[in-house]
C-alpha cells in the first residue's frame, strides 16, 4: 500500500484525495490522518480492500521500534556474583585420564 499525494489543477496548494472510504477509515482509526487510496480491477470486493488494508497495517505495526521496547532489568551473570569464589586459586585439579574412565578421579 502507497500513500501518495496529488497535487490539485486549480489551487496551488497540495491536497489529499481519497478514492474510497472504507480503507480511508480504518487507516484513521490506525491514526493515519492523510490518505490517498487507489484500487485496480473489480471494485465491488470491498471486503478484501479493507482486509489488505487490514494486514498492511499489521505488517507495519510487526516492527518493533524503540518506543515499544520494555525496560530491561540487567542481573549479575553467575561469573560476576560468584568471582570472589572463582577467584580464589585451588590446590586440587581433578583429571580424566579418558572417556571411559571418566567416573575415576585423579588428583594430582
């Protein structure tokens, strides 16, 4: 869907027209203010103007710009609330000698 403007023969300035006023109505209750609609081919299915102009909205709607974003609470990751513990050299280093083994532990 475009939204496009015309400019009018006998006054200088720019006007907005719309063809059709069942989509020009949705797109204001959308809070779109200025339309311009066109439709090509049978214009007796009105029911499916509307409904693309529906799920246009739908799709521009779909992006999530920053004034939808939620605030977000930042948490210590484990590694920072445990990294006195971490920290702290260990004198017992535990080694698997293989795969199967794996249940056995060698201190060294």
């Amino acid at each position: 869907m475009w939204v496009s403007y015309c400019e009018d023969g006998a006054s200088p300035s720019w006007c907005w027209y719309c063809c059709c006023s069942c989509p020009k109505k949705v797109l204001q209750f959308a809070g779109i203010e200025d339309v311009f609609t066109s439709s090509r081919g049978s214009t007796k299915t009105l029911g499916n103007f509307v409904k693309e102009t529906f799920d246009c909205l739908m799709k521009t709607y779909g992006f999530l710009t920053p004034n939808f974003w939620k605030e977000a609470r930042f948490t210590k990751s484990p590694f920072q609330d445990y990294f006195d513990i971490l920290a702290k050299p260990s004198n017992k280093v535990i080694v698997y000698a293989s795969k199967e083994a794996a249940p056995e532990r060698f201190e060294a």
